[in-house]
C-alpha cells in the first residue's frame, strides 16, 4: 500500500498497489502546496518513506 500524508500526518491518498514495479498518479491540483511523505507499506509495517513537495 502507498499511503501520502501531509505534514500533519494527515492521509491525503493511500492506494493498494500489487507488484514489485508499481507506477502511481496522484493529482495534487486539489491539494494545498507544501511538503508531504509517501510510505510505502507492507503487512502494516514501514518499508520506505520519500519527501514530496507541491508547488503551484
């Protein structure tokens, strides 16, 4: 699962993803700019975390 959340720790998007090779779209249009995390989860557990920022 990829789960985005946004400063706050607020989830914005998760998404169940199967596959070793996954390709995720996300529209940020309706979400306010700034710094979010995208986890990816497995079985509950944390395998990696990435920054992402939003600009206009």
């Amino acid at each position: 699962m990829v789960v985005v959340r946004d400063a706050q720790g607020r989830i914005m998007h998760q998404e169940l993803v199967n596959g070793p090779e996954v390709q995720l779209v996300w529209d940020t249009r309706q979400v306010a700019q700034g710094l979010y995390s995208v986890e990816l989860l497995e079985d509950g557990k944390r395998l990696q975390t990435e920054r992402l920022i939003v600009q206009p």
